[in-house]
C-alpha cells in the first residue's frame, strides 16, 4: 500500500487534505514538524508521497528534500505554501519537488496528481520537462506553475525544439480548467480546416477557426507555431477571439522572431498583445549545459526500452562531444542523435563515433555574452563548455575580463 505524509504546522490545513485523500487506497501519516517527519520517513519505500508546507517551524521543504536526497529515498515530493514566489518555486524545483503548489488550489491542483502518481507503477517516467536542472528552465516552468491556476493568456516563447508545447500543455494539466477541454491547433495548418469540412455543407475558414474554438469553451486552446499564422489567418484568428466565450483560455508558442514581425507590421500587435498577457521564454538548450547529460540519459533509458537494448551510459569522448555542440535544434535534435547512436551500438556504451549529429555547430550563433543576468551562470557555465575550459576564449565570448569570470564562477559555485 502506497504510504502519504503530510507535513504541515497548520492542523486544520493538513486535516483537510487527509480528507481530500480518504479513500485514494494510502497510508496516510500527519506531521507538524520536520523532525518528527524524520522518523516516520525511516519507515518510508521509493514511490510513497510526501506533502510538505514550505515553511515549517524547524526549518523548510527544501531542507527536508536534501535530506530525503542524502538517504536516496526515491519519495514523491509535493511541496505546498500559502504565498507563491518564483524564488521559493525555483529553489523547490531545483530541490527535486514534483510541483509547488498555492493552498488555495489543493483540491483543484495537487488533489488529481497524487490520484493520477497511485494510480500508475512508480517506474514511468515523471513528465520530462522536470528531469531539467537548469536555472533558465527551472525559472520558466517555475511561473509556469505560479500562472497556471489563473485565467491569463499564456505567450510560451522559444526556438524551435525547445519544448513549448509540452510547456502549455503542462500550464493545461496542472491549471483549474484542465477537467474541461483542451484544442490544439497548428498556426501552420489551419488555413486546411475548411477543407476537410463535408464538401456537401461548405464552410468557410472563418466558421472553421470558430468551430474549433467552441470545441474548447470553457476550457483552453493551444495555438502552437503563432508566428506561421499568414495576415488573412490572422485577421480571422483575432476576430475569433474577439467574439468567443470569453472563458476560453489562449495558450500560445511561438519562436522569437514573432517579435520582429510585430516591429516590422507583418504581424497584427492587436492579436500579438492580446495573447501575450502573461508571457514565459524557454532558453536553447545551448545555454542549458546542466540539461544535456539528463536529457541524454532520459532518452537512452527510453531507446533501450524501444530497442531492447542494454546501453549503459555515455563515454567521455561523447559527452565532450554533446556538450561542445551547439544544438540547433535543441531537444527535438539530440533526441534524434541519441536514438541513432542507442540503435548503432555494438556494445553497452556509446562512444563519439556512434553520435551523427543533424547539423554542424557552427550553424547556429552562440550568443553568450552576458546582457541578461538571470541567465548568468548557464551562459558561463556554456561558454567554458564550448571552448573546453579554455578561460581567456571564454572570456571573449562572454565580453567580461578574467577577473570578473573567475568572480562571478565563485559567486554560482563552478569549477
């Protein structure tokens, strides 16, 4: 049997999510404390929840995720708090927390993720978006969470194959619309709508952009590719909008260059500003160093499954390799590369030889200099990867001095 434990200072509050929780088929266990949460946690297996208040009178849910990590525990963290703040989000993401959610919405957000994590084998995988660790990930899926429970329209922002659409899926499933329904529609194909309509009852394309948005009323439609929309498709989408259930949320994605077209008058600012009201940018996976050894072995793990394979790790040789390329094509890319090499081995371990990649690196310009300073350490930490730890090219590309490298490399703790 499945084994819960709720550690919350609050009696009323944590009674009411063992309440929430009566008849789930668990254990549930109640704690005011981390200390005495300790002692019941000994008792613990790999897969059993944990429901922790980030604040607690004898310390926080991230102190308790160190050392569930130190015990190598393999518990289901779910962290709750009465005052979101991307910081305490960020730190409890990066901590291991499967979501950090407002009290106010347990019923509607946490309730149907511990149902749904009892109702499967422990061994799926948890959503690949939260195997990432690095902090311009991190941040984004950090205000994804903190935006999801609202009505906001939604403008996911991001080169092609860094996971936008999962992102606004992942906003759907954890927000209070996610039991009405959800519409995803590529800007890139719409313009075919009509034409797979009963030839016998024509319709024109604006009557089939409005049919599909009243698909999802109430709910949530995702536009994915926004910036593929041509004038006319855009004209019909912002009228469409303009005259829908205005309980319909709009979740968005688009790569960066939809900024310029609004600049340059090819894309409507009326239906640009109107979708962006709350607005996430996913960086490239260039720029995500700390990412690409995980996400590598997430899908080695998942091509042996495929392949019934048995590959055990990545050499040296390959990983040099992966962290020195430029991934043009970001995620979409290296789990291309990394499905050719699990196939092309011969033995348990893939070598530099076994990776083809897509493109070559100097397709894509690495933009590491530092005129952004939340992406500070994965632009260092970047930097130094693509010039093999070479500190005076690094410097170069970073436009900043030794000194303020080997500065800023103390401050974020890198070697």
């Amino acid at each position: 049997m499945r084994q819960i434990l709720i550690i919350d200072d609050n009696v009323s509050d944590s009674n009411e999510i063992k309440r929430l929780l009566a008849g789930f088929g668990a254990e549930i266990y109640q704690s005011l404390r981390i200390g005495m949460a300790k002692e019941d946690l000994m008792k613990f297996n790999r897969g059993d929840i944990v429901i922790c208040d980030f604040k607690l009178p004898d310390g926080n849910a991230i102190e308790l995720m160190e050392w569930l990590d130190r015990k190598d525990a393999g518990c289901s963290v779910f962290v709750i708090t009465d005052v979101e703040t991307v910081a305490d989000a960020v730190a409890s993401f990066r901590a291991g927390a499967k979501d950090y959610i407002n009290k106010r919405l347990i019923r509607e957000l946490l309730i149907p993720k511990i149902k749904t994590l009892i109702g499967r084998d422990y061994d799926d995988n948890f959503p690949l978006l939260f195997s990432r660790k690095s902090d311009g990930c991190l941040r984004a899926y950090s205000v994804a969470h903190i935006v999801a429970p609202t009505n906001l329209n939604v403008l996911i922002i991001g080169e092609s194959g860094v996971g936008k659409e999962p992102l606004a899926q992942e906003i759907y499933d954890v927000s209070t619309k996610s039991n009405k329904p959800c519409v995803l529609l590529d800007c890139g194909t719409l313009h075919y709508l009509s034409l797979n309509h009963n030839p016998k009852q024509p319709m024109t394309l604006l009557d089939a952009v409005t049919a599909q948005f009243r698909k999802a009323q109430g709910g949530t439609v995702i536009l994915d590719n926004m910036q593929l929309l041509s004038p006319d498709m855009q004209s019909i989408v912002l009228h469409v909008l303009a005259n829908s259930n205005q309980d319909t949320r709009i979740i968005t994605t688009a790569t960066p260059n939809i900024m310029e077209l609004v600049a340059e008058g090819s894309f409507l600012s009326a239906l640009f500003y109107k979708i962006k009201e709350f607005t996430i940018s996913l960086p490239p996976l260039r720029e995500c160093q700390e990412d690409i050894p995980l996400l590598a072995d997430f899908y080695l793990r998942h091509y042996n499954t495929e392949f019934g394979k048995n590959v055990k790790r990545f050499d040296n040789s390959s990983q040099k390799a992966m962290r020195l390329h430029s991934w043009p094509g970001n995620i979409r890319e290296l789990k291309h590369v990394v499905r050719v090499a699990v196939l092309k081995s011969r033995g348990d371990i893939i070598s530099k030889d076994n990776l083809e990649f897509d493109t070559p690196a100097s397709s894509v310009h690495m933009n590491f200099r530092l005129d952004d300073t939340s992406l500070e350490k994965a632009k260092i930490t970047a930097a130094i990867a693509h010039t093999g730890g070479n500190i005076i090219q690094a410097t170069k590309l970073l436009g900043i001095s030794e000194r303020a490298l080997w500065a800023k490399r103390k401050k974020y703790g890198l070697k």
